[in-house]
C-alpha cells in the first residue's frame, strides 16, 4: 500500500515538476517574443519598409493596368466571402479566416527567422534575437584604441570586446625573443607574437580556430617552440609582401571585432641607458636588466607610424594606455612620434592601466608614481613636455595570499598606489579590483573587471562634457 502511495507522489512530483518546466519554457519564449519589439535592432523598421514597398508596388502596377485588377481582386474577393458564408456565418466565418492567416503568418516569419539565425547565429543555444541585440549593442560602442603589447593588452581586448565593436590595438613590434625573435631574424618579419595574441583576444570566431591559431609546438625540428599562429602570420607576410596586409587576412579569418594595428611597419630595434651607465640592447636584454633604467631609444631614431593607426587615434572616444610591461611593451610605442603626436592631438580621455605587480629587472621597487615618473621622463627626453594621460587606474590593495608569498619570493611585489600623491600632480586615480575575484595560478588583470572599470571611466568622463 506505501509503496503505491509513494508511485502516486513521485508520479504527481513528476508531472507538477513538467508542468512547471512547460510554463517555465512558455514564459521565456513570450519574453524573447516581447523583445523583438525592443527598439535598437533595426529589423522591424525594415520589415514595414518591406511591406510599404510591397504594397506601393502592387497599387503601382494596379495604376498601370488602367485599376482593372482592383476590379478583378474585389470580386474575387467577394466571391470567396460569399462562398464561405454559405456554409458558416460570419460570427464564426471571420474568426477562423483571421487565425488561419495569423497563424501562416508567424509560421512563415518563424522559418524565416530560423532560416537566418542558420547563418548568422548557429550554435544552439544563442537566438536569433539575442545575437541581433548583442550585435546593435556593440554597433553602439565607442571608438576605443588600446595601446600596448605583451599579456597585459590582449587581456584588455578580451574585456573590451563586450562592450564595443570598434577597437583598435596598436601594438608594439619591438619584441626580440623566443619564437617571434627566431621569425624575425631567420625571415625578416616583424616579430607576430603580440599580434597574434590581440588577434586571438579579438576573434569572434569559433574558439577551435582560435586555439588552433594559439596552438604552440612542443616538438620537431625547427618547429619547436613556435606557434601555429606566428608561422601563418610570418608565411602571410611572405606572400602579400607586410605584416599590416598580413594582419587583414588573418582577421577576416578569425572574424576579428576591431582591428589590430602594428605601432610602426619598420624594423625597429630598442636600446636603453643604465643607472650604472651600462647600455644594452634588444626588448629581451632589457626586460632583464640589472640595474635601474634612465632612459630609452630606438633604431631607427624615428619610426614612422602607420596611416590607419593614426586614423584610428583621430577617431578614438577613448584612448587607453596598458596594461603591461613598462619598459618593454608600453613605452616602445611611445617611440613613435607621429603616435605621441596623435594622442596629444586627440580630445578624447586618456587613460593609463597601471599593473598589479612590479617585474625584477625592469620595475624594481616602483609604484604606480614611479610607473607614471617613467612615462613623463620618456616623453621629456623627446621634448615633450605635455603629458599624455590624464587618468590613471591601479588596483586596489591586493590582500595576502600565499600566491603573493610566491611572487615576493622571486622578487615581485604589489604596485602601490599613492592616491594624493598622483592627485597632487594633477592625475585623476580610479582605484577598482582589478584582480579576478576566484583563485588562479598567477596574479593577473581579469579581463571583465578590467574592461567594467576602464567603461566607467568612459561613461563618467562622458557624463561630464
């Protein structure tokens, strides 16, 4: 008798549980229904056009027909009305003519909405609407231009892609190490890693492609260490003569949002003056170096910068700087003067992205004012005395962990962020946690928190004009 009893629960459980899923099921599909009347997603203006013109060119050609096929349509008309009622009145006659038509209607436009969601969004679980408002929504962001290179960058463009469609990273093509230097000096390219990591931050393709792009040999002879994405890059470059026609390919491929931009299209080589007097050269030797850096240069003296870079700059409604390497991925595109000019050019607001930890051999000991001390002592010895960047974001106090025991043992510590000290210069500080929130293997920028905080920047800054 229990075990009945218990039958007839579960079974009731069941259908209740079902019910609930079905209603459940019924709502989402009535709010996905309701949004296509949101406005911003530029279909339902173009369909009435469609409609419009339908109509204007039937009464057209009716016109040119001397109105005979009005004549021809209104007796057809009345006829099958007439016909229909003989056998049911009115009162039942229209309500099920206008289902029956409302009905094919929504059937049509739901095949027709399925059909492009086909091509536009295929996977299962994103909808024809979503990705239509996800794409007005990004249509909608602001010019942005992300300067930079190394991890610290493509980590921006993967926040910064959720919010905007137009973005341009100008990366710096200094690099003289590993795989990219192997490329650079055996073929004469400009060094692709930096670039190839924005491309990959950027895609919007399929993330099989991306990781294909991103795949790294770990043997073979003479492949060893390079990556899928550095050949293909190099071997593009190769075919259509420089790396910037290299890059548009390899976009289009990866269904890149934005565009991706070297800071110079010359082989450029840095070099940089020691504390202790000592002069080294090559990105790689100062990343290590073993005493304070005074200044920085490159050969040749004055790279110049390419057209769509300073295109980009022109058109920018926000201008970021960072995060990354001081003196090996940010400054280097400082080098450039037409660059420097642009930015100073632009009425945009600027912002510097400070990063989280200090790096042994390049950033000993410096906080975020150091940070900022080094950015205006390289734009001094240019002869430009103007600064750049307005704003600056920093994290905040990062708590201890023994991940940060890890990294003071090999001599990194917290970038610190003296708030009135930058103030006092004339800095605008936003300090957020910039930090991702789970526990990870390194102490890195999460890229939504970095992107989240970099847009209120904008949208404060915007308010404000």
């Amino acid at each position: 008798m229990k075990s009945r009893q218990s039958g007839r629960l579960k079974t009731i459980r069941r259908k209740r549980v079902f019910r609930g899923q079905k209603e459940a099921d019924f709502v989402i599909r009535s709010r996905r229904a309701v949004s296509w009347l949101l406005p911003g997603l530029v279909v339902k203006r173009w369909m009435l056009t469609s409609g419009l013109g339908l109509l204007l060119a039937l009464l057209g050609a009716c016109i040119w027909a001397d109105l005979r096929p009005i004549y021809w349509m209104i007796e057809t008309l009345i006829w099958i009305l007439g016909a229909i009622t003989t056998f049911l009145p009115r009162s039942a006659t229209g309500p099920i003519v206008f289902i029956f038509g409302a009905s094919l209607l929504i059937w049509g436009q739901s095949r027709s909405f399925g059909s492009i969601q086909q091509a536009l969004a295929p996977q299962k679980d994103t909808f024809l609407v979503d990705a239509l408002r996800a794409k007005s929504k990004l249509n909608r962001g602001p010019n942005i231009v992300a300067i930079g290179g190394g991890t610290g960058l493509s980590t921006l463009l993967t926040g910064l892609k959720r919010y905007s469609s137009h973005i341009t990273a100008i990366v710096t093509v200094a690099d003289d190490g590993g795989s990219s230097g192997v490329l650079r000096r055996e073929l004469g390219v400009q060094p692709p890693g930096d670039i190839r990591n924005c491309i990959a931050a950027l895609s919007t393709e399929q993330s099989l492609l991306t990781r294909l792009f991103q795949y790294r040999f770990s043997a073979g002879g003479g492949l060893e260490g390079h990556s899928f994405g550095n050949l293909f890059l190099s071997a593009l470059t190769a075919i259509t003569g420089n790396m910037e026609t290299a890059i548009t390919a390899s976009s289009r491929v990866l269904a890149v949002q934005g565009q991706v931009v070297p800071a110079t299209n010359v082989d450029v080589r840095l070099w940089a003056e020691l504390e202790n007097g000592q002069r080294i050269e090559g990105e790689s030797a100062i990343g290590r170096a073993q005493s304070p850096i005074v200044r920085m240069g490159c050969l040749p003296v004055h790279p110049p910068a390419l057209p769509s870079a300073l295109e980009a700059i022109a058109n920018a409604e926000l201008i970021v700087l960072g995060p990354g390497s001081l003196y090996t991925s940010l400054l280097p595109n400082l080098l450039v003067p037409e660059l420097v000019e642009a930015i100073q050019r632009s009425r945009a607001p600027k912002l510097y992205i400070c990063n989280l930890m200090t790096q042994p051999g390049e950033t000993d000991d410096l906080d975020v004012s150091g940070h900022v001390r080094a950015i205006e002592a390289q734009l001094a010895s240019l002869g430009i005395g103007k600064r750049l960047f307005n704003a600056v974001l920093a994290q905040d106090d990062i708590p201890e962990s023994p991940l940060l025991d890890y990294y003071r043992e090999r001599g990194a510590q917290p970038v610190k962020c003296d708030q009135k000290t930058l103030n006092s210069k004339g800095y605008e500080v936003i300090q957020a946690p910039l930090q991702g929130a789970l526990p990870t293997a390194t102490l890195r920028h999460d890229p939504r928190r970095l992107a989240l905080a970099v847009m209120r920047y904008y949208r404060n800054h915007k308010k404000e004009i």
